[in-house]
C-alpha cells in the first residue's frame, strides 16, 4: 500500500511540473512465443482452469494464443490427482478435483521436452465482512470508493487480493496486501483507482472479489505491479513466478469470496 | 606480501624526497583573502619569479614556502583577482598575509578574464574541474535558479541523473558514488524537489571542487567522484545584504564581521513558492497539495591568535510534499561542521574538524480518519585530524585519520490512532564505524615532472545489537546471528593507492597518468533514477561488502594562443568490485531483511573526454565531448550476461558560450545532446488475471531517445545607486522546445485495451525565466 501511495506521490509531483504526455511509436524488438500459464484453484466449486498461451507481439491486438497438447496435472497433498481436459485451445480444466482450505496444490504441465511445476498452498479462509462506500480525498478531488472490511487474524503471512467489477466491467488496478504492517487489524482500505478522475457514481453496482492467497501469489502481484505493468514505476522487469522449468505466469490456490453493493 | 613491499617503497620514497638543503632556510607563511571581502582563496598560487618554483594555497587559503636566504619577487595570484607582487628578503621566517583585489567590480564581477589559470597543466592531479560561484551566475539554468551542480553538468564526464534533475553521474558511477561534500560534512541527499535543485545554495557557496577519479588521498568512501564544496566565510570587511526574486524562489544573504578583519558571519537563506501559486489555483488537484523547500546556511568564523582559526559552519534544508488530508512527506540534511585550523610552527598546517551530517524522512498517512507516519534516516558523527607539511618548495605532504560513526535507522511506523488500521512496527538499526587514515606527497621531482603518490587504509566495522542474516543466493535467510552484545559483526580492511604523475612536454603541454583505488562502504539502494528521498542507505555487513574500484587514466592537456585557450583529453577504465542491485520484484521499502531482495556482481566504465575552452577575451566558454560507457554483470540478472547501466550513455555533447556584449549586458547559451539512457522496454505482452503484463527479454536493452536542448540566458547590471547595485537575469530552457522524453510508459489504449500505447512524458518544453539580483 505503502509504495503505491509513494508512486503516485511522484506522478503527482510530475504532474504539478507541468508534464505533458504524447502517445509514440516505438520499435520494439519482437520476443514472442514464451509459454505463459495461469492457473488458480479455488475453495468455490471447480470446474479449475489452467490456461496456457504464447505471448504476443506489443505493438499487435492481444489475442489469447492457446498452447494445445498439453498434459497438465493437478493434485493436492492429501493423494488426489487428476489429468485436466483441453476444452478448447490452451484451456484446460478438472472435472473432479475439489479446493479445501489448507491443502497444498501441485501443478505439472509437459508440452513435448518441456517440463513445468508449481505448488501453492490454499490459506484459511479470513472472514470478508462487508462491503461500504466511502467518500475520500483522492489527490485534491473528492471521489467515492468502495471499502471491503474484514479482520485480519493474528499471526502474520496472510495475504489478500481483490478484484473490483464495476457495472460488468473489471478494474485493472491490482489491488493486493499482506500484514506485515496491519497484523490482527480491521482492514479499512479503500479499492482507490490511481486516477483522480476515477470515482464510482450513483447506481453503480459494484462487485468485490477477496482472495486469501499464499506469500508466493503475492510475490507475483506485487512484483507484476511494481514492475511489469509499463507505469514505469520501478524497474522493469518480469513477475516473480511460482513456476519451475522457464515459463511466465503463476499457480494460485487461494480461496475466494465475493460482496456486492449499489452506489447510493 | 606484495603490497607490504609497495608500503616499505613509499615510505623510502617520501623520506628520500625530504632530502636536506645545504643552505640556511627560513619560511615565508601567510594566507591568502580577497581584499574587499576578507574571504580566504583556494588555490591561489605563491610564485618565485624567474625560478620553476611555487605553492597554493591550501582550502583555507594558508600556504608556507621554504627557500634559501635571499631576495626574492614573489607573485601572487588567483582566478578573478589582480597579481599582486612582493619583493622580499629572506633572512628569518616571514609571516606574508595578503590581500588581493578583484577584476571588475561589485556584482558585474563577470569573469570574462578569469580562469587565466585554468586547468594546471604542471600538476600531477588529473580528472579534476573547478567552479567558482561567479562562472555560475551566467549559465542559464531551469527556472533561472543558478545552480553549480547543473553547471557540472556541462563538463565532459559529469551527466544529469534525468532531465531537470541536479544529480549527477560521473564516469559511469551511480548517483551514490559522489561524495558530496559541504564544508566537510556529507551530504546524503543533495536535491531538493524530487531533484530539481541542489541543496546548494550558489550564494553562500565559495568554490567547488570535482574529482572525476583520481582522488587525492584525503577524500575516500565513494567510488566514483568528490565534489568538494565549500561555503563562504562571510565578509569581515563590511556588512552586506544581497538576495534574488526568481520565478519559483527568493533568496537572502546577509553577512559581515563581527570584529573587523578577525571575525565574521554569514546567514544565507532560500525558499520556493510554488505553493503558494497551486493554492491560487481553482483546480482541487492543485490548491489542496503543497510541494515547497527551504534551506538556511550559517557560519561563523574566528581568528583566536595568529595561529589559530575556529569555523562553526552548518546546513539546514527541508522539503515538503503533500495533500491536504491523505497523505504528506518531508525530508532533508541538517549538517554542521566546527573546524579549527592551528599552525604547528611556519612549515605546520593542521586542521581538525568535528562533523555532524544528518538525512531523515517522514511519511505521513492518513486512513479512516486517522494519522499514522513512518520516519527513516541516517546519522553521522565524524572526526578528522588532518596535518600538511610544507618542508621545501618541492614536496607538500598530507596526512591525517578520520572515523565515521554511522546510524542507520531504515525505518519506525507510528500508529498513531486505534483507527489507522496499522501496528507500530520498527526495523533494527543499524552501525557503522569507518575509520582511515592517510599520507600522500606531492613532490615536484624536476621543473618538468611532478608525482603525487599517497595511500589511504580504511577499516569500516559493522557493529551494535541486531540480527545479522546470512543469506543464500536464492535469496533466503540460511542463519541468524543474534548480536546481543553490540560488539563488532565484521570488519573490512581496505588498502587504497593513489598515484599520479604529469610530465611537461614542449610547448606549453603536458601529459598526465594516474591510478586511483577506492571503497564504499555506504550504499544506496534505489530503484528511481532521480535520487527519491525515500531511497534506502544501507551499510557494508556480513552479507553486503565494501564496493571498490580501480581507475586508471591518461590525459594530455594543451595550452593555445597564450593561454587563450585550452585543450584537455582524458581517457579512464574503471574496474568496479562489489556491485549491488535489486532482485527483480523486490520489495524495496517494507522489508526488514534487505539482504534477500539484493545480488551482487561487477562493473566496468571507460571513456574518453575531449574539451576545448576558450578562457579570455569577450566570448568565453566550452565545447565538451565524451564518449563513455558503463556497464554491470550480476548474477541472477540478465541471465548472469553484461548489460548497460541506467547511466550508460555513450555520447555527450555540451557546448557553452557566454559572450559580453558591454560592460552592462552579458548574453549566454548552452546546447547539450546526449544518447538516451539504457532502458528496459517490452519484447511481447501477455494476460494474467484479466490484466496487460509486458514481458521483458533482457535488462537495459533498449534506449530512450537522444536528448537535446538549447538555453538562451541574458543578464543585465542595473543602474548603480549609491549603495545598491542590481541586475536582471531572463532567459528560456529549452529555447527550441524540444520534446525530450523524461519516461517511457505502456499502457492499454482505452477503447480498444488489447491494443497498446506507448506514451512519452516530457517535463519540460520551452520555460521563460527571469529573475532579479540585489547587493547592498
């Protein structure tokens, strides 16, 4: 939270100095065709999905690139296993395979002599309270925003994301703590967008996302918000994974719970 | 074994260079000041006409001549002032104090005649550039806001950190690699404003030196340069006032003696108000936010006997950033530095000095209606006993010891309220003792050639309670000592030598060479390029070591037409030990163990400079040109492959012309060009969660477009009145408006967001200026 308010201190500061902005053409080299995989596990009802694509071309439309023949397996420490299905192009999912609290997940995906593996661990579910709007300063204008309440246990490395759709429409903002500063503490931080012109309006109806996710997810949010994001914040550079053999992405296990509001 | 045999060398070498004069000897000692102001000068030059024989004067303007009885013409000298010439007869030791007045006059003291000198092409000493205040005060800067950092700039081998910005990297070092120096004391930060401006006020600064490598043996503790820069005494003649209305600041100076001719002050201060224009504003983004400094120069100074000299001098500046209600920062360097200089007998210089340097932030949030703040920063007390010896006009001998005690607090979280959501929480701090000592000779072995040689040990000791971790090269903890008595953690003894000779050639030129070894013992961790006030200082421990370097070079310097002009090559390697850099995606403020979020590897940079000067005549100034390159090898970065450094920027052209016009207008420009700095652009893009994340190939592969610009500046003298005396400083940065790319940023274009933009930020196109100077 801490370096998120410092760098939109320095836009700020910029800002004030008269910076002006201009969208360019750049000749970037050409990369592509590193294997990315996305795959989370979830304490909801599966099916779970693991996705595996190519990356693109920056100056290209984004296009999912899906990898297939893949075999991807999926298990847990307590000896359940199971080979996903290739339901369409680079999308693969479990038919059997259930998310609990506290287990520890395995991930191994081979593609020809390519070989990849992850594990995450599901945390204890934390309680997601509700869901408040708020009115606050947001860098000299007065904006609403949606606050999601819970309380953090006692004990530290637990780990949370949101994930804020507005009126169907997913915020792109990374929104992701942990409790290195806030152990055992009533969670009160706003989902505020960067932009000061961002704020919700009346009616808007607003779903909020909270994930309890395991140190390495958030290593790979932070790192990917710090770095990876083209703000040009820190040093760029790719996300932290959780993947072993080469690829980008991540492996998820978190559990997952979801509140609603409308904008009064 | 090898360098013991080196050590035993010296000291033979310095022995056999006292060789004993058959004839009697006595001494001539004095210092030397301006006339009007009382101010000591540095560097000027005592010499014995018709003989190939002189001294300078030391930092504090003192200097001790030796000769064998006789009659002698001596002829002094500085930059800006009239020579001045002594007949003396020799036959006892001379006290010869002397005051020498200054070309032109009052504040119209344009230097159109100065630098007459200029660069020495006798001494040994390489890689050094010199600025006085005056050649200042007509280079146009941003904001007119006269700054010797952003004059550096302009000189081969010196780069701006970023665009408007007052660091500096010299020779492909870091921004932490300068010491920087203000009467003695570090300055841990020096900008002010995101770096906008130094923290050097040009009005009570005197001079400033800048070693590019080559370092004198006195200066250690930073790899890649010293800027040395000292403050203004204060006028023990007269009292005097005199300030400056600019576009974003005001400025005061106030001086005077306190006892005439034995004694005076100097108060100098300087604040910004920009702030108080945003609050004018009727857009709610920019009347509620305050973004401001201030900063206060005092000295004092004393003359107690002929012998001896008290300075009391110290620094004070702040900055302020912040929104009304969510969220604030402030931080900034309090310095303070008490110096006595005392003469052990005519031949005996000595000065001790007492330094206290200081750099803190503080963090202020506010959440759900509650305060909460976070305040981090470093301390240093530090002592420094240094003698110079003058025993004949051949050898100048210096040495001295200095210790450092360092705290380094990374950082305590106040709570504050029950309702900020956050617990107090505080990072261990952490010790350093650095202590050195060092001897160098400069000894003017033949009329032709000169060597300066010395050498300096630092030994720096991580110390106090804590837990020191030891820490694998994935980057996890593997152990903890738990240092509960406070003793030392570990030591590093570091041998440093320095050495270089010049050789004059026919034709009023020279050649010069030198090595010059160095450690870093502090370091500072950051992951902007602009020097942000929140970047992390940490200290060489058990996992983290004492960076080091060795830099050799070659330089051949060239005097034409009569001294009219000047030319100077310089070409440097410089091997770099040590290196430290983040691990991609550290966290690199909320962490307790640094250690796990940094790798370690080397550097190199080399380079060649070039500069033309035209020193006298209406049109003064410069063309400069370097080529240089710097680069890192770090295992676990760049697949453990070279890459460019962030300040690796290979071309670099600087030209500066000041033309006088007549005597009340003087005009000037600068034109600067440099390739882009090395920059990390994306080589694809993919989606994780919904979200554009850009994959990158490779560290620094990819550069910003060259950087080019023009200012134009014009100062006029006002009419004189009785006691007052005015100019005009106006002018444009960035005459021809260029847009220069300050950041380089990716992002989803919003009605399409598979597509991607690529977005330029300019700070600055064309900026008018204009300030107005005062002297009473």
């Amino acid at each position: 939270m801490r370096t998120k308010v410092l760098s939109v201190g320095m836009t700020f500061a910029i800002m004030i100095l008269m910076g002006c902005q201009k969208v360019i053409n750049l000749d970037l080299k050409d990369d592509a065709g590193k294997y990315v995989i996305e795959g989370n596990i979830t304490n909801l009802a599966g099916p779970y999905t693991v996705t595996i694509s190519l990356t693109g071309k920056v100056s290209n439309d984004y296009v999912f690139n899906g990898v297939d023949h893949a075999t991807v397996v999926v298990g847990d420490n307590t000896g359940n296993s199971e080979t996903l299905q290739e339901k369409t192009q680079g999308v693969y999912q479990t038919a059997t395979l259930t998310g609990v609290e506290g287990r520890k997940y395995y991930l191994s995906v081979t593609l020809g002599d390519k070989h990849f593996t992850a594990t995450s661990v599901m945390p204890h579910q934390v309680p997601f309270d509700s869901l408040y709007i708020e009115q606050e300063d947001n860098w000299g204008k007065i904006v609403k925003t949606v606050v999601p309440v819970f309380t953090d246990p006692f004990g530290k490395g637990n780990s949370y994301k949101f994930n804020q759709t507005i009126n169907g429409n997913l915020d792109k903002t990374l929104y992701y703590e942990n409790d290195d500063f806030t152990d055992g503490k009533e969670s009160t931080w706003s989902l505020l967008r960067p932009d000061p012109d961002s704020t919700l309006h009346l009616n808007d109806q607003v779903k909020v996302e909270m994930q309890c996710i395991d140190s390495a997810a958030y290593k790979y949010w932070y790192s990917m918000d710090q770095s990876s994001t083209g703000n040009g914040n820190g040093l760029p550079s790719n996300p932290v994974t959780n993947i072993q053999g080469g690829a980008l992405g991540y492996f998820s296990a978190h559990t997952s719970q979801t509140r609603s509001i409308i904008v009064k | 074994m090898r360098l013991r045999a080196f050590y035993v060398y010296l000291f033979f070498l310095m022995v056999s260079s006292l060789s004993l004069w058959a004839q009697t000897k006595h001494t001539i000692t004095g210092s030397v000041r301006a006339k009007t102001t009382g101010e000591s000068i540095i560097r000027a030059s005592v010499t014995v006409v018709g003989q190939h024989i002189g001294v300078t004067t030391n930092d504090y303007g003192f200097y001790s001549l030796t000769l064998p009885d006789g009659k002698y013409t001596l002829l002094i000298s500085a930059v800006g002032r009239q020579p001045q010439t002594v007949d003396i007869l020799l036959t006892e030791n001379i006290q010869l104090p002397t005051l020498l007045e200054e070309q032109g006059s009052q504040l119209q003291d344009v230097t159109v005649t100065a630098r007459t000198k200029g660069r020495s092409i006798q001494s040994a000493q390489m890689g050094v550039e010199h600025i006085t205040t005056k050649e200042i005060k007509n280079i146009p800067v941003l904001f007119g806001e006269r700054d010797v950092m952003k004059t550096l700039q302009l000189l081969p081998g010196v780069q701006a950190a970023a665009e408007g910005n007052s660091g500096i990297n010299v020779r492909g070092g870091a921004a932490d690699q300068n010491l920087i120096l203000l009467d003695e004391a570090p300055v841990y930060n020096a900008s002010h404003l995101l770096g906008f401006f130094s923290t050097f006020n040009s009005d009570a600064i005197k001079d400033v030196t800048l070693y590019k490598g080559d370092m004198p043996a006195q200066y250690g503790g930073r790899l890649s340069s010293v800027m040395d820069v000292r403050m203004n005494d204060g006028n023990n003649q007269d009292f005097h006032v005199n300030g400056g209305l600019g576009v974003i600041s005001a400025k005061l100076n106030a001086e005077g003696p306190i006892e005439k001719g034995q004694s005076s002050f100097l108060v100098s201060g300087r604040r910004t108000y920009v702030d108080m224009f945003t609050r004018l504003s009727s857009d709610s983004t920019k009347n509620k936010n305050s973004l401001y400094f201030y900063d206060l120069n005092a000295k004092l100074n004393f003359t107690l006997s002929h012998r001896d000299k008290l300075f009391i001098s110290g620094y004070f500046g702040r900055d302020n950033l912040s929104n009304a209600d969510i969220f604030g920062i402030n931080w900034g360097n309090a310095t303070a530095t008490v110096r006595w200089n005392h003469t052990f007998g005519p031949r005996l210089f000595s000065n001790t000095s007492l330094i206290y340097s200081n750099y803190d932030y503080k963090l202020k949030f506010s959440n759900n209606g509650s305060q909460f703040g976070v305040t981090s920063g470093l301390r240093d007390f530090n002592f420094k006993e240094e003698l110079q010896y003058y025993p004949n006009p051949r050898n100048n001998i210096r040495m001295g010891v200095n210790a450092i005690y360092h705290t380094l607090n990374p950082g305590v979280l106040n709570a504050g309220g029950p309702k900020s959501g956050v617990n107090d929480t505080s990072f261990q701090k952490r010790y350093g003792l650095e202590n050195a000592a060092f001897i160098s000779n400069d000894w003017k072995v033949t009329d032709k050639l000169n060597i300066s040689y010395g050498a300096r040990v630092t030994a720096f000791s991580a110390l106090g309670k804590g837990d020191f971790y030891t820490v694998n090269v994935a980057g996890q903890v593997t152990d903890t000592l738990h240092n509960k008595d406070g003793g030392i953690v570990k030591t590093y003894f570091t041998p440093e030598v320095r050495a270089s000779f010049s050789y004059q050639l026919g034709g009023a030129s020279s050649i010069k060479a030198s090595y010059a070894g160095n450690t870093q013992n502090m370091h500072l961790l950051s992951t902007s390029s602009g020097g942000f006030p929140t970047d992390r200082w940490v200290a060489s421990n058990n996992m983290i070591k004492p960076e080091r370097s060795h830099q050799v070079s070659l330089g051949y310097y060239k005097n034409l037409d009569e001294d009219k002009y000047e030319i100077t090559v310089e070409t440097y390697y410089k091997a770099l030990e040590n290196q430290i850099d983040y691990r991609d995606g550290a966290n690199v403020v909320s962490t307790g163990t640094i250690e796990t979020e940094l790798l370690y590897g080397k550097g190199r940079a080399y380079g060649i400079e070039g500069m033309l000067r035209k020193k006298t005549g209406r049109l003064t100034g410069w063309i400069g040109y370097t080529y240089s390159r710097s680069q890192k090898k770090i295992d676990g970065i760049n697949n453990g492959d070279w890459y460019n450094a962030v300040q690796d920027r290979p071309h670099d052209i600087s030209i500066v012309g000041m033309y006088k016009l007549n005597p009340k207008w003087m005009l000037s420009a600068t034109w600067v060009y440099n390739t882009g700095n090395a920059v990390s652009f994306p080589s694809g893009k993919y989606q994780a969660d919904g979200r554009t994340v850009y994959y990158y190939s490779e560290r620094n592969g990819y550069r910003m477009p060259a950087y080019h610009r023009l200012d134009l500046g014009a100062t006029v003298q006002l009419k004189q009145r009785k006691h007052l005396s005015s100019e005009l400083a106006f002018g444009v940065y960035n005459a021809y408006a260029r847009n220069n790319a300050f950041i380089i940023t990716f992002r989803d274009n919003k009605d399409d967001p598979n597509k991607t933009e690529a977005v330029r930020t300019t700070l600055f196109s064309i900026v008018p200026f204009i300030s107005y100077n005062f002297k009473f």
